[in-house]
C-alpha cells in the first residue's frame, strides 16, 4: 500500500472514506480511458468519480465496464461542460481532498512522482487549498497569449503562485465549498468556461487561502501540450471567444485585487525559504 504522508486516520479507511476522489471529465476520447482508469487505480483507498459529458464514440459504454468497485461513480450529462458537471462530481466526493483529471492526462507510473508530494504539500502547508501540475503563473494577463508565454512550466519544487490551471488540479473540498465553488458567470451550458481553474485561484488569495504549484507531466514534458483534444478539437471558435472573453472579465474583476495577491503570493514563498 502507498504510503500516506498526511496520516493513517486518512489514508488506511475502508467504505466511503477514501483517501482522495479522483474526479474525470471525459469526452469523446475512449482510446485514453484504459490508461487513465488503470494509472488511478495504482492508488489504494481512493475514490473514482467520471463525468461523462456526452460522448459519441463509445467512452460511456467503456467507463461502464471499469467502474465496478464500490467507491466508483459515473455520471452522465449532455453537454454541460465542465464547470457545471465537475461542481456535481466534487460535491459529490466524501474525501477531503480531490484531483481533477482530463480525458487526455497521461498518469505517471510512479506514485512518489506525483500524488505523494500533493499530498504532502496539504499536510505542511494547512491553508494551502489549491495545488496545479500543469502550468504556474506569477500574475494574471489578460492576453491568453501573453499568459501561457510567461507560464511557470516544468518546476519540480513546491512553490506558491497566483494561479494554476487543472492537469492535475487538487483541491481542498471544504475550502471549495466555502468559496461557493466555480463562478458560473463564465459559461453558459454548453460552453467551455475556459479560466475558472484560475479564477478560483484569485479568489482563495482574497479569501485567506493559499495556491501552490509543482510540476507533474500529466500533459507531457514542459512546454508540450496537445492541442488535438477537447473544446480544440470539437468547438476550437467557441473556445477561442470564450477564453478571451474570460480572460478580460477576471482581469476587470480582479484588477484591485491583484496588487494584494502578488503581496500574499511573495510572503508565502518568503516562508519557504
């Protein structure tokens, strides 16, 4: 069994207390789902929690056939997308800690490359309730373009950062709960509300949390990504207009605040040090 760095009173539970849920957003890419399903399951006491929405090429029939275990949950929408489907799946988990995880995530073989350090880094660091493994950022661009070209893309040390985007993307459940979850203003149904991974982020600094950033190659080595899946591949304009639209209402809402966030940002890493 893996080792627990946040204690046996979490980590040795049977039933309904899993040490962590993992929640999928999966979407027309059955070809990944064998290894998605059997990286996860490397993961002893956990709970698996798919969010099917709506796929066409045979993914929900394979999700079926794999989630057979007692803490395995499958739920089936059209289309929400995953602001509204993943605020269902992570108010749904009994764990205190969740990992989401998208249909084009490679899982590291390696438990200790990946999910120990996660768990560990909740453990030393109590009011940390947001923790990315994809890319980092020190601040908050209104250009998409401009963001990704400064991402923080690649550091294995923990860090504090302004914000992170999921891939994988950890949560505290409760702290979620208390911040009244994603901001729906960001899509409509259907809609693929690119940003409210960050946006959550700004909101846990102003309201007395912490986000942290270490690299895991869900996506890949840095600096690689495929743009070959998703809202790229089936709805590449709506995501196009909705991610600059996104972009320039967090910015709006958020531009008082930023000043205070890099303040908090630079002091919790002045602890680190």
């Amino acid at each position: 069994m893996l080792a627990n760095p946040m204690g046996d009173s979490l980590y040795h539970r049977d039933g309904e207390d899993a040490t962590i849920a993992f929640i999928v957003h999966s979407f027309n890419r059955v070809g990944n789902i064998g290894q998605i399903a059997s990286g996860l399951r490397r993961v002893a006491d956990h709970e698996l929690i798919v969010c099917d929405d709506g796929s066409l090429d045979g993914s929900r029939q394979k999700w079926e056939s794999l989630l057979a275990r007692p803490n395995d949950f499958l739920i089936l929408s059209n289309d929400l997308h995953e602001i509204r489907i993943l605020d269902r799946a992570i108010r749904m988990a009994s764990s205190e800690v969740v990992c989401l995880v998208q249909d084009d995530d490679q899982i590291p073989i390696k438990l200790q490359d990946w999910l120990e350090p996660a768990l560990l880094a909740f453990q030393r660091h109590p009011n940390l309730v947001i923790l990315g493994g994809f890319m980092g950022f020190n601040e908050f661009h209104v250009s998409p373009i401009e963001a990704r070209d400064s991402a923080i893309w690649g550091e294995t040390e923990f860090r504090f950062v302004t914000h992170v985007n999921i891939g994988p993307y950890f949560i505290r459940k409760q702290a979620y709960l208390a911040m009244g979850g994603w901001d729906r203003n960001l899509s409509a149904p259907g809609e693929p509300g690119i940003g409210f991974d960050s946006e959550l982020c700004l909101r846990a600094w102003i309201s007395g949390y912490e986000v942290g950033y270490r690299f895991v190659p869900f996506k890949g080595p840095p600096k690689h990504y495929s743009l070959d899946g998703g809202t790229m591949l089936f709805g590449k304009e709506v995501r196009f207009h909705n991610q600059w639209r996104n972009h320039r209402l967090i910015a709006e809402q958020y531009r008082h605040s930023l000043p205070d966030i890099a303040g908090r940002v630079h002091a919790a890493n002045t602890r680190l040090d």
